[in-house]
C-alpha cells in the first residue's frame, strides 16, 4: 500500500526509527568495538567509543590461550550435525503428512508439537544418568542425539508449512508421468522444497548454535561448544573484558550473519506456520 | 488402442459414498466428457481412472486386460491437470521429455519426440523457458506436449480450460479438438460447462451426485434427454419448464421446452406475458418473459434483433413436436 | 486423498520420526516420575527405597520453591510484559515508511542472535558492572551513586536481558502480521469512512490480535525455561533471589544431587508447562484448519 506521507513527518519517524534501533543495537557493537581495545581501554572511565588504538590482539590472544577453534568445531559439528540429521529423519515425515494427509495427520502433527514444550529440566535427571553411564557424557555424538531430538518437531513442522504450498497436483503428474515414488521424490518433490529445506537447515543451525541448557549441563572440556565456552569466562572479574569481547564477536558472527538472512524463515519456523 | 471399461466401479471416502455402482465403456478413439455441476464425482471418476485413487469396489479395465490395482505409471494414461502441474524447476524442454526419462527412452528418441510435440504445438520458440515465464495458453500447450509424446492409450484432462480467459478456452477447444481427429487416441475430458461438452465431445456422460444421469452422443441428449436433469443442464439459455394444468393437458406433470422452439408475435399466440429483461446478442436475442402464469420466468430466443421494450406484452408459441414431456418422477415420457 | 499403496509408503515415512519422538517423550520421563518416587541422593549409596510423596511434599513445601514459583511467574509476566508492549510498539513504528528501513529491522533483529551465555556475560560486566560496567558510568557522570544491578536487584536485571533478548522475536512476529494485513481491507474501511484511528482500532488491533496470543504463548514457553541468562549472571542469588523453577531443579539435582527431589521438582515444571501448552496448542490446531 502507497501511502502518502510528508517528507517532514518522514524524516522524523525515521530519525525515532534509527535511535531505537540503534539502541537495541547498541550491546552488540559496544561488544565489538571493546574487542578490538586494550584490556586498560576496555574499562576506562569516561568510555572509549572510536577513537582508542584498533588492535587485533584479543583475537590472537583468545585463539592462542584456550580451544577456541575445538569449541567452534563443536559448535559447528553438534549444530549442523544435529540439523542434518534432524533433516534426514523429517524430510521423508512431512512428505507423508503433506502429500498423504490421513484422518490421524493433525493429531500426529500436534502431538510432536508438544514434545517440544516439555520443559527441559523434567528429563534432565534421566538424561544426565543415561549419560554418565552410556560414556556419552561430554561427546558431541551425545549432543548431537539430544539436539536432534529438541528440535525434530519444529524441522518437522517447517518442512511441512513448506511441502503443504506444493501443489499435489504436481506431484500425481509425476506419477501420471510415469515416476515411481524414488523419481517422485528425487526429481520433483526434493528440487521443488530444496528453497524450503535451505530455510529449515538455517533456523534449525541458528537455534542449535545458540541452545544453553543441554550444552551447559551434559559438557565438559571435551565436546564443550561455544554457549559453554563463553559461560567459563564468567568467573573472573576485572581486566578482561576486551579479551571476553573478543571470544564473544567470534561466537556470535557467524550466526548472527546467518540470521539476518533468515528473518522470514525465523517468524514462520518459530510460530509453527500461524503467523507467515 | 484405447479402451477403458468400467465395471461396478464404486468410491467411498470414509462413509460417504461418492461414486455408487457404475458400469462405463469408453471406445477406442472416443472423446468421452464427462459433465455435471461441481461435487457431482466427475473429477474422482477421472482420478479413478487414472489410479490416482483407489476404487472401493469394481473393475477397471484398459484394452480389456484388469488395471484396477496397478499404480497410475504402468496405466499407460497421460494427463492434464487443471493447473497445469507443470514442473516449475524444470525447463518447457525438460518438461515435455520427463515422462519419456520415465520410460527410459534414448536421448535422442527423447530429443525426436520433443522436438515434434513441439513443432505441433507452435511451442519451438520456448523449449527452454521455464513454465513461470509463459503465459496461460502456452503452460496449457506444454502440458499438453507433456501428455502426448509418450503416445499413451489415452489422454485424460481435467477441467484444463477453466483457467484460462473466455477468449482463449475457445481457441484451446479448437485445439484439443484438432488434436484429437489428428491423433485418434481415446480422450476423456471433464468439464462442468456443457457448452465444453457438446462442441467437442463423441460421447457426452452426464454426472449428478455421482451417478450416470445419461450417455450420448451431444445431439441425442439435447434432443432426446432423459430425464428433467439431464434437459436443464444440457443447452444454453436452459430449458423453460413448466408444471400444473399445461402439463396435465398433454399427459405429463412437467413439460419443458427450449427458448429456441419458442416463436413470438406481439398480437396472437398460445401464452401471454410481459417482456422483462432482454439480452441483445445481435446474432440472437434472448427475452425473459414475465406473468405468463406458467412459470415465473419464461426465457425466448429469437434469431437476430428484436426491438421489443421492457413491459411490452407478448404472444408466445411453442412448436408442439419440440415439447419435452416428464412423469412425476422427472422421467421423460417417450 | 491417495490409494493404498501411497498410504503404505506414507506410513512407514512417518515412523522413525514418530518412534524417536515417542521414546523421547516416554523413556526419560517415565523414569524421572520413577525417580520422584525415591529416596535416591547420589551421594548417599544404598538401596533407593520407596517413599511416595515425600519427595513432592518436600519440594512443594520448600520455602525456596515458593520463591522460585514467584520468580517464574515474575519473570515470565516481566518480559512478556516489555516484549509485548515494546514489540509492538516497535513494529508499529518500523511499518511506516522510513529511509533505510531494511538496515534498522537488521539492527532490530539482532540481538535475537546472539546466544543467551554472550549477552548475559555482556550485560553483567559491560553494563550491569558498578565499577567497570557503563552504566556505573552513565550515573557517576549524572553524580549519582552507581547501582549494583545485579546484587540488588537480580531478578530485575535478569528480565531485562532476557527481554532484550525476546524483544526483537515478538517485533519480527508482529510487523510480519502488520505487513500481511490486506490492503483491500484497509481501503474498504477508509471507503465506508472510518478515519485513521477507527481504521487502527477495528482492523489493525483485531489482526494482531492473533499475532500477539502466539507471540506470548511461545515466548512463555521459552521463558519458563530461562536458564543460561540466571546460571552466568547470579547463579540464582544472592540467596534464591534470582532462582526460578528450572534452576531450582537444576541446583537441587546437579548441585545437591538429589535425584528425587530434583525429579519431584522436575515433574511439578512439567504439569506447569504443560499448562501453557494446552492453550497453545488449541492456538495453533485452530490455524491448522483454517
């Protein structure tokens, strides 16, 4: 809808627009620009906001002194791996649900719904016992299984928003066409949902990278991704806040860049299809 | 070859039962339409045909031998769907050799017979869009070129012209009818418009709540109907009908006549009554006659143009070897 | 719509998702209400015996469930409260016509990105710090006194860290359903004569109406889940002034080890849960059919 506005009204609305925004904005790129400052810099009083001497020390000094590059690898295998998998399990799931609706496919498509409220913390004893005593405890394979399992249900369910907006029809020409059920999901369904499958694999990276309550509670030094990285600078007080800075820029870049790309996706994959 | 044979073929979705007993047969080389008004069962009966759903009881057969369990790839049966379902991912090309990499045909038997659908179609200047890029008519003719090179027993379309607009269908229905006498394969066609119906079909099969209401060639069901459905639904403006002491004169509870077999005069005739509504065509023109006492509305077709004003009073007479006469039970009396 | 043999193969796509599911929901928390049962401390060996209710009498009447039961309920209501009411107010103002509205709805996002253990580190030294953190700074420049946040007023400062959090969450949501609002209908209203703020108010309000219930039904659900946020900044202190529900069961049965207690504790945040997710899920079931 065009709507008609003055220039006068335009420029105010946007000048309010920009300042909250900026505010919002703001603990992130004081995060930013604290790690590239010296730790004195970092917590001198009145504040440093641009015109301090830009050094990339912290960087170096975060990479030199802990993992930092295990945990990101952490981060990496137990979010995409976690996605992958989640993938594989729920692609063949929403196929059915989408294409082949039966009485039981809402109550189905509900009932994995409320798996995913169940609060964490009414399995974590079970699950931290099972743990311990399978060896799982402080692996990513371990955390790869929880995490699938967390978010099965909103993969399930994207995939299906997505399969649901293509038309049926397409598919039974593929069957009129000749096509098996392999054919029909290897030439028709899977290049048709591949925009779909991408926005799903996205979300599902971003919610598993930052997830803080399974990676805090069933890791260790080993399998430990970034969330629980981060929460071991919790400690110490004083002179480290550039190097904390640092250590954070690194953890949150990747997804939030990965995230700017997915607002669409996001609203759609966290409200279960109700709002798009 | 071409020929499909229904038997005792019954649809039930849950409890509702859509498609109760029917008996079909459909000849090789025939263009059978099927037609009725939305919810009648004509789409699932297609679909039945094509395997794209199961038949709850009966038989289908293709060229004599059982399809009934066979999935739709081994019915050998083309279609076209009323979207289109054309395969957006893929280019007109792509499209059209799709059921031939089915098939497993060579590359250049793929590469033959696409070029040749193409050629028929006037499609050769798109071959390597895709479907997005082109308009109605064109999507329509892909689909069309999908359904034809793999030269199956019969094609089965699916309401395929009722999104485009009125000037195109009318060019598409001359298309699909040239295809069919150059091809001569079986084709069954579901529509709800009868004028669909009678301009193209061999063989019409009107459909009600999922019966067979009457089969016959266009001519035969316009002329001879079966039953009070079958003389209101076939034909454009519709039948008049007309119930009590008119019908009871000539033996029946309902006589129905066509606007068409109606002659007019401003001074004399068997019908009084006041013009209402009238529709210029200039080829016809179309009076809605009001306050004849025998039906609430009367229409009249008369050949050409007519100056007749809105409150005119008119004479109508109907051509008694054209009245259609049916029992009490909408039965038509022979 | 389909035949028997895609119903077949329907059937057996849909299985291993519905088995894992189905072990995941059954096998833990079966065994977490078995445990609720028991007299089981991990630093205590021996033999688990049986004692009923105990473990949920004794939770229940634990003054420090009363505080975290408060603290839930305070936190959840305190951040649904800012994120509503900020989310859209935000959204209101980010669907006019603005130069660079593209930029400042990335601004706006972001903070959603960033993983609960970096913003609550962030807040906690940068900002919340009294000596070090900038907004000790902000009040000595404005010659006040500087306020430790985070030990007088823990919970406070943990609702706004988690609201910064979730407020670009409910902004996204509702200026998506701001943006999906027919036009069509706008101009009819304004054509039958309703003026801009009748047009908000019989239109606009209505259609967020919905967006707005499913923004607070699934942030509650995350919000009764705060943990990361607690555990990094105030570790549930000073004393349970900060510790809701899901730290009270994690400290109960990661830090005193008390299997029981901690699964009593456990099933009592699942009915609490699940509570919420009824309405939830009628929420969502009725767009199902729609």
């Amino acid at each position: 809808m065009a709507r008609r506005v003055s220039t006068r009204r335009r420029v105010i609305v946007t000048a309010i627009a920009w300042a909250v925004a900026f505010l919002i904005f703001f603990p992130i790129l004081w995060t930013f620009l604290t790690s590239f400052k010296t730790e004195g810099e970092a917590v001198a009083t009145p504040p440093h906001f641009l015109f301090f001497n830009w050094t990339l020390e912290n960087y170096i000094e975060v990479n030199e002194r802990s993992d930092y590059f295990l945990h990101f690898m952490n981060s990496v295998v137990i979010s995409v791996g976690s996605t992958v998998l989640g993938l594989i399990i729920a692609i063949p799931a929403a196929w059915s649900m989408a294409f082949v609706p039966g009485k039981r496919t809402k109550d189905v498509l509900m009932w994995m719904l409320s798996t995913k409220m169940l609060p964490p913390v009414g399995v974590l004893i079970p699950i931290f016992l099972l743990f311990k005593n399978t060896g799982l405890m402080d692996t990513r394979t371990g955390l790869v299984i929880i995490l699938t399992l967390i978010d099965l249900p909103i993969i399930v369910w994207m995939l299906y928003t997505y399969f649901k907006e293509i038309p049926g029809e397409i598919l039974e020409a593929a069957r009129m066409d000749g096509a098996g059920l392999r054919e029909e999901v290897i030439h028709i369904l899977t290049p048709m949902a591949i925009p779909g499958i991408a926005s799903t694999l996205l979300l599902n990276v971003i919610l598993a990278w930052n997830e803080a309550f399974w990676t805090l509670n069933l890791t260790a030094a080993n399998a430990a991704p970034l969330t629980a990285f981060i929460a071991s600078y919790s400690s110490p007080e004083g002179l480290f806040y550039a190097k904390l800075s640092a250590a954070s820029m690194m953890a949150i870049a990747p997804i939030l860049i990965l995230g700017w790309f997915s607002q669409k996706q996001l609203v759609r994959g966290l409200t279960f299809g109700a709002v798009k | 070859m071409g020929q499909i044979t229904l038997s005792k073929v019954t649809k039930k979705f849950g409890e509702v039962e859509v498609i109760p007993p029917l008996d079909l047969e459909i000849n090789d080389g025939e263009f059978a339409v099927f037609v009725g008004p939305s919810g009648c069962g004509k789409s699932t009966l297609l679909r039945l045909i094509a395997g794209l759903e199961d038949v709850t009881s009966g038989t289908i057969a293709i060229d004599g031998t059982d399809a009934t369990g066979l999935v739709p790839a081994k019915r050998r049966l083309a279609m076209v769907f009323q979207s289109y379902a054309l395969y957006p991912h893929m280019s007109v090309r792509k499209n059209i050799a799709f059921p031939l990499k089915m098939a497993k045909f060579d590359q250049a038997e793929i590469d033959r017979r696409v070029e040749a659908a193409a050629k028929v179609l006037n499609l050769g200047d798109y071959l390597d869009r895709r479907p997005g890029q082109l308009s109605g008519g064109q999507r329509q003719r892909v689909a069309i070129g999908r359904a034809i090179v793999r030269e199956p027993a019969a094609f089965l379309f699916d309401e395929p012209l009722s999104n485009l607009d009125a000037a195109l269908r009318v060019g598409m229905r001359l298309e699909i009818s040239e295809l069919h006498n150059r091809l001569a394969t079986t084709m069954i066609y579901v529509t709800h418009d009868q004028v669909e119906a009678m301009t193209m079909a061999d063989k019409i099969v009107v459909l009600q709540a999922g019966r067979i209401e009457q089969v016959g060639a266009p001519l035969e069901l316009y002329e001879r109907p079966r039953n009070l459905f079958v003389a209101g639904f076939i034909g454009s403006p519709k039948m008049n009908f007309i119930t009590g002491a008119e019908a009871a004169r000539l033996g029946a509870h309902t006589i129905g006549i066509r606007p068409e077999h109606i002659s007019i005069s401003p001074s004399e005739g068997a019908w009084k009554g006041t013009v209402g509504v009238s529709e210029h065509l200039g080829s016809d023109t179309f009076f809605h006659v009001m306050g004849t006492g025998l039906a609430e509305s009367m229409t009249v077709r008369t050949s050409g143009e007519v100056s007749l004003r809105h409150g005119d009073t008119i004479f109508l007479t109907p051509q008694e070897d054209k009245i259609h006469r049916f029992d009490a039970d909408g039965m038509r009396i022979a | 719509m389909a035949t028997k043999h895609s119903r077949a193969a329907s059937r057996l796509m849909i299985s291993p998702a519905v088995l894992l599911l189905l072990g995941w929901m059954i096998v833990p928390l079966s065994m977490t209400i078995y445990f609720s049962f028991l007299n089981y401390n991990l630093l205590m060996p021996g033999a688990h015996n049986f004692i009923g209710f105990d473990n949920y009498k004794y939770f229940l009447t634990d003054p420090a469930f009363t505080t975290a039961l408060i603290n839930t309920l305070v936190l959840v209501g305190g951040v649904l409260l800012i994120t509503t009411v900020g989310g859209t107010l935000l959204a209101l103002l980010l669907d006019q016509p603005i130069w660079g509205q593209g930029i400042v709805r990335v601004l706006v996002i972001a903070p959603f990105f960033v993983m609960p253990t970096v913003s609550a580190l962030v807040w906690k030294n940068m900002f919340m710090n009294p000596v070090n953190g900038l907004f000790g700074w902000i009040a000595t420049s404005l010659g006040l006194p500087p306020f430790d946040f985070l030990a007088h007023a823990p919970l406070f400062s943990v609702i706004m860290i988690v609201a910064w959090q979730w407020l670009p969450f409910s902004t996204l949501i509702l200026l998506t359903a701001l943006q999906s609002l027919d036009s069509e209908q706008m101009e009819a209203a304004e054509m039958d004569g309703a003026g801009a703020i009748s047009r908000f108010v019989y239109i606009t309000v209505p259609h967020l109406a919905r967006a707005t219930t499913v923004v607070i039904l699934i942030q509650t659900i995350f919000l009764l889940s705060v943990f990361a946020e607690i555990l990094v900044t105030t570790n549930g202190g000073p004393g349970t002034a900060s510790t809701n529900l899901t730290y009270l069961v994690y400290a109960q049965s990661l830090l005193q080890f008390d299997v029981g207690g901690g699964s009593a504790g456990g099933i009592i945040a699942v009915i609490l849960a699940n509570i919420v997710a009824i309405f939830l899920m009628r929420m969502i079931g009725k767009n199902l059919d729609a």
